[in-house]
C-alpha cells in the first residue's frame, strides 16, 4: 500500500539547505543517505515515490543524485526549487573537494592514501547494496509485480556485472522492454479497475 508523504519542505531555502546537508554527508555512497533523509526523516517523499524518482534520474544525464535533487526540487517549487537543490547539491561540496585537492596533492600517491580510497570505494558499495535490499519492499506497489522486477534486476546484474555489456546496451536490451511491460501491465491496472 502506497503512503502519501505526509511533509513537504517550507521554503526554496529549507530546500537547498537539505540537498547541502545531503551533498556533504554523500561522499561515494549518496543513495543511502538520500533515501535515509528524504523519506526517512524529512518524509518528502514515499519509498515508493523516491524509487520511481531515481529510476527516472538513473537514465537521464548526469549523475544521478543531482537528477534526482532537480526532481523534488521541481515538484514543491518548480524551476526556483529545483534551482535551490541543484545549488544546494553542487556549492558546498564543490568548495570540499577544491580544500581536498590542495591539501591532499603532494599525498595521493602514497600507499596509505590509496588505500583508504580503496577502503572508502567497498564502503560506498555495501552502503548502495544495503539501500537497494531496504527499498526492495516498495517493489510490491510496483505495477509489474515482484518476480518480473526480481528477474530485471538479476538479469541487470548478469548483463553489467558479469558479461560487462556497457550501460547503453543493457538500458536498450532490457529497459526498452521493461517499460513496454509496465506500460502493459498499467493499462491492466486501469481497465481491472474501470470494469470494477
């Protein structure tokens, strides 16, 4: 069952503050945390919402936090919202990364420097993994059911993790066909609950 998100953030300043506060706590592993507090703590958002919102911002150009920040910038405040979050997503780690750059550049090439970003990199992967299996239960709203979604994430997995097919090719060979069953299974839905 679909809950409504009972919040909505107060002002295009309380917006870009969030997707800040979301930006520097999101280094490498951004999905958890953004999930954590948008539907989370601040309940702007439903999980089901937040995983249609990040599919949609998974295809677009871009990195994908930022899409999504465009997003739910947009839906409560239209261009000035999603202008606030984009800002909110981009100014303060912008001003990290430059402080990390030239505190770090006569270091990076040491061993023990090059391993904590390795260390940091198997972090960020269990923190995405993790997100996935706590969203996988919105998955039972989804129009085309639990086992089709299961054997398109599988599949996925085989395509990029296994064979290595690049990203294009996986979203033509599956998404294509994905969005034409859920195009389908939708219209079911619709005419299931107009002869209802």
């Amino acid at each position: 069952m679909t809950t409504l998100a009972p919040r909505r953030p107060a002002s295009v300043r309380q917006l870009f503050w969030a997707f800040s506060w979301l930006a520097l706590q999101g280094f490498g592993g951004v999905l958890a945390v953004v999930q954590r507090e948008l539907v989370e703590k601040k309940q702007w958002l439903t999980p089901e919402e937040f995983v249609e919102d990040w599919a949609v911002a998974q295809i677009m150009p871009g990195a994908n936090v930022v899409n999504l920040a465009l997003i739910v910038g947009d839906r409560y405040f239209g261009w000035r919202g999603a202008l606030a979050a984009l800002a909110g997503m981009l100014t303060l780690p912008l001003l990290v990364v430059l402080a990390l750059t030239v505190a770090l550049s006569g270091v990076a090439h040491q061993p023990a420097v090059q391993g904590a970003l390795r260390g940091m990199g198997a972090v960020s992967a269990g923190l995405i993994a993790g997100t996935g299996l706590k969203l996988a239960a919105a998955l039972r709203a989804n129009a085309m059911g639990v086992l089709a979604c299961a054997v398109l994430a599988l599949l996925t997995f085989i395509a990029i993790a296994l064979l290595r097919i690049p990203l294009v090719w996986v979203l033509l060979g599956l998404g294509l066909p994905a969005m034409a069953w859920a195009y389908h299974c939708l219209l079911a839905q619709a005419k299931n609950r107009g002869a209802s």
